[in-house]
C-alpha cells in the first residue's frame, strides 16, 4: 500500500500537469485556428466582393436591357410583323437570361429570384399585349400595345427589380 501512495505522489501531479497543460494547447490552438480563419475570410472577402459587385451590376445591366421601353425600340425593325416581333422579344429576354445565369453565384437567392421574376413578369406583358393584338398587325402595333400596358403599371417590373437590389447592394456596404 506504501508503495502504491509513493508512486501516486509522483504520477497524481504528472496527471495534472498534464491536463492543465493540454487544456492550455487546446485553448491556444483554438484562438490561432480562429484567427487563421477570420484572416481567410479577409483575403476571400478581396476576391469575392468585386465578383460580387460585377454580378450585381450585370444583373442591372440585364433588367435594364429587358426594359421594354428600351428592348421594343431595340428589336422592332421597320415592317416587322407582330408575331415576329414577338417572337424576337421573347428570344432576346430568354437570351439574355441565359447569358446571365452565372451571376447567381454571386448574388443572394433572393436577389436572384426578384431578377427571374421581373423576367417572366416581362415575358407575361408581352404575351397578354400579343394576346389583344390582331394576329395579322404590325410589329408597330404590337409595341404600342405593350407600352399602353405598361402606362397602366406605377413601375415596370425590371425598374422595381432594380430598387430592390441597389437596396441590397447598399446593405451589402
């Protein structure tokens, strides 16, 4: 029994040393690992935020290609039928679309939904002003049918995409 309380004096203090001394590595090493990691998000936060920023703005570049009052003057061509007027409409928005799918990478989910729908709500109004025009009309008529529609409107549906994502964006900042 002596013998067994000689070798618990030497090893009792080892053990304690020992946790009090892991503890200590372990804290330490949790505080480095730490600020190993808000240094990461630093230098991820140089490359990201332009990235960012580009995808923002080739979002508004996109809405405000799909403005209708910009995109029927863009595509209307003198003598152009109103079924191909709307067939070239839809096909640029979808193109336009499509060339910008990667940009939600970048953005919020909720910024990138307001873009999606702001293009079928632009997609819609062509349809319904193509639904009230005569089949047989003129591209002219077409784009006169779709910017009474959009008079009616207090903003189109890419102007109110863009507010809500320079709101964002300014959140961001």
């Amino acid at each position: 029994m002596e013998t067994f309380l000689e070798i618990l004096k030497y090893i009792l203090p080892s053990f304690i040393t020992f946790g009090a001394t892991y503890f200590v590595m372990n804290k330490f090493l949790d505080t480095e690992h730490r600020k190993q990691l808000v240094v990461l998000r630093q230098e991820n936060q140089k490359i990201t935020t332009p990235l960012r920023l580009q995808a923002y703005e080739r979002l508004v570049l996109f809405l405000e290609r799909i403005s209708m009052d910009k995109l029927v003057l863009r595509v209307n061509k003198p003598g152009m039928s109103a079924k191909l007027l709307k067939a070239d409409l839809l096909r640029t928005i979808q193109e336009e679309y499509d060339h910008n799918l990667t940009q939600q990478l970048y953005t919020s989910t909720t910024s990138w939904e307001i873009v999606k729908k702001a293009k079928d709500e632009s997609l819609k109004i062509i349809n319904v002003a193509a639904s009230q025009t005569d089949p047989n009309a003129k591209g002219i008529d077409l784009g006169q049918k779709i910017f009474e529609i959009m008079m009616k409107l207090d903003k189109s549906p890419p102007q109110l995409a863009i507010l809500i994502i320079k709101k964002e964006i300014r959140q961001l900042f």
